[in-house]
C-alpha cells in the first residue's frame, strides 16, 4: 500500500510541474515572448542570490548546531590524528568551496542577459588553464602529504609494551582473547572449534601456553593510556572491527589476520562525564555487511583504569578452566572430564598456528 501512494505522489508531482510549465508557456505568449523572457531572467537571478545567501547561512548554522554532537571528542591518540587530517581536508576543500560557489551564484545574477551588454567569448587562454591545473594539483599534493604521514603514524608497528588482544568475528558476534601471565597465545586449529564444548576459537589444550587464555564474547576491557594491539581474525566470512568513538577500523579477513592499535585517552565513566550520558558506551560494531544478522554484530568496549582492570582480569576464569573445570586449581577431581573428545583434537605440525 505504502508503494502505491508513493507512485501515486509522484505521478502527482509529474502532473502539477507538467501543467505549471504549460501555464508558464500561455503566459509567455499573451505577454510576448521577449518580454517574458526578460522578467524570468531577472526573477532566475534575484533567486540565485538568495540561494547563494540562504545556503551560506545554512552551513554554517549546521555547522553550529551539530558540531561535536555525531561523536564526541576522539578517544584515541591515533583518532586524534584522523580529526586533525580530516580538519586539513575540510579547511582545504571548503576555501575551494566557497570560493567557487560564491562566484558561480555571483556571476549568475550580475551578469545575467541584457541587451545593453554584448557577450565575449574565448575558446582558448593559456594563462586560465595553467591556473586551474596547477592549484588543485598543489592542493591534492598537500593533502596526499598530510594523509601519508599521519596514514603511516597510525599503521606503524605497536610499542613492545602494548597490550594484546585477540578479535575473532564471527556470525554474528565478537570473540576476545587475552594471553595468560606467561603473555603468548595459545596454538588453536579450526577444526577444534566447537561452541557446544565452549572452544569457540578451537584452542589446543595439548598447548601449554592455552591454559591461562581468556576468552570473553562481545565485550572488551581496555585500560585507560595504554596502547594496545588487536590482533583480528574472522571465523567465517569477512567481517569489519569498526571504532567510531576512537576513530579507527580493520577487517576481520578468514585466514589472514590483520592488526592495528590505538592508545585510549578516556575511560568509559570520564566519557559519560564528558557527553553528559550517563548511557554512553564505547561500540565496536562490523562496519562490513556480513549476513541478515549484521546488524546485531555489536560489542561493548569498556575503558578502565589500571587498577579497575587488574580487578576485572582477576575475576575471569581462563578458557581451559571452563572446558576442564576438574583441572582447575583448587578444583576437587572427578570421576570424568566434562570436555569433548573433540576439544582436544591435535592437528598435524604442519597445520598448527601460534595465532
């Protein structure tokens, strides 16, 4: 039904601009073609400077009114470095843009059609063709520079210091690991991934150094002024580690894990001081179209202090002490393991991975 009525307005719309433009032409040949011809052009270019009036008022009053409202301020020292190239681009771009508009709408109303006036026409100038050639090329270098070098400042390899985590994507969700004391991953293999036997990233338990991983689902902990370094793989298709508020994003490709990192500058409870929301947290969401799921794949990305993380790691029981709870230190021994077969699956040398 919805489709019909807007057929229907449009059909409207034809109908009424179709019968306008037939009123316009019988006006035009009871006052005269000429004449008509001339109070149209001054109407046409009284309304460009309007146009031209109103749409400057119009920009800068968007500008005003949604300023620092989209995101809030970046929440990265990398996304500060994207604001400030994105700024460069905005001041570079929007010279060219008033510049431009203002003599077109401008040049529109004053020289508008008059008898008294005798157009000049020129087919060639040296002089013009070297001017718009040479400024947008000077413009475009400047703006490529600025974008190589903050683009190699953000895609620089982590400090040694850094934080590790582990982003797999999967449909349609978000799967973080964090490597135990000992700080290296365990080895996994696809095939002991098993979400029934809670090996979702197919950890070999065979590994000593998959003992003390911590695997949380759609929720991550970062700490508040250290860097950290994602590591991001996907499980199925290729999925996308978007983080508007930190102004970063990475694929997550099948295979071929990808990597960036970031140094967060404000913790989740000084950002809803900051927004004024008490509501306000961090996302990381797919920004890839990944399935009819994609637009649940959301995750919560909780900035803390040092100490409010060391709390928090404390808390978490490791993945292998989920599948093997008799193992766990302290743990009474039982009868039977409750882990799968298949959990423990060992792949060929050949096949086993570190990442």
């Amino acid at each position: 039904m919805s489709t019909f009525f807007i057929i229907l307005i449009l059909l409207l719309g034809f109908l009424i601009t179709f019968q306008i433009a037939k009123a316009s032409e019988y006006v035009g040949v009871l006052k005269g073609e000429k004449k008509a011809f001339q109070q149209q052009n001054r109407i046409n270019g009284f309304l460009m400077i309007v146009f031209l009036v109103g749409g400057l008022i119009g920009v800068y009053w968007c500008n005003e009114l949604f300023r620092g409202k989209i995101l809030p301020p970046s929440a990265s020292e990398h996304g500060e470095k994207i604001d400030t190239m994105l700024y460069i681009t905005l001041v570079i771009t929007g010279i060219v843009f008033f510049i431009t508009q203002i003599l077109l709408f401008w040049f529109s109303f004053k020289y508008q059609y008059s008898e008294k006036r005798k157009p000049y026409y020129f087919p060639h100038n040296n002089n013009l063709e070297i001017l718009w050639t040479t400024v947008p090329a000077i413009a475009l270098c400047i703006l490529v520079g600025f974008g190589l070098y903050y683009w190699f400042k953000i895609t620089g390899d982590a400090p040694k210091d850094a934080m590790q985590i582990e982003v797999t994507g999967k449909q349609f969700g978000w799967i973080f690991r964090y490597p135990g004391k000992d700080g290296i991953f365990g080895k996994k293999y696809y095939q002991n991934i098993s979400d029934k036997d809670n090996n979702s990233l197919g950890l070999i338990w065979d590994d000593p150094a998959s003992h003390d991983d911590i695997v949380v689902n759609n929720e991550v902990y970062l700490v508040k002024g250290k860097p950290v370094k994602f590591i991001i793989n996907s499980r199925d298709v290729i999925h996308d580690v978007g983080l508007p508020h930190f102004r970063m994003k990475m694929d997550a490709v099948p295979g071929t894990p990808t990597t960036m990192w970031l140094t967060p500058k404000y913790t989740t409870e000084e950002m809803k001081t900051m927004t004024k929301n008490p509501e306000f947290e961090y996302e990381l969401a797919c920004d890839q179209l990944c399935g009819r799921g994609h637009y649940t794949m959301r995750a919560v990305v909780k900035v803390v202090t040092p100490e409010e993380f060391i709390l928090w790691r404390a808390k978490q029981k490791t993945n292998y002490a989920m599948v093997f709870p008799d193992k766990e230190p302290g743990a009474k021994p039982t009868d039977s393991t409750k882990a799968s077969t298949s959990a423990g699956t060992v792949p060929p040398k050949s096949l086993v991975s570190k990442n």
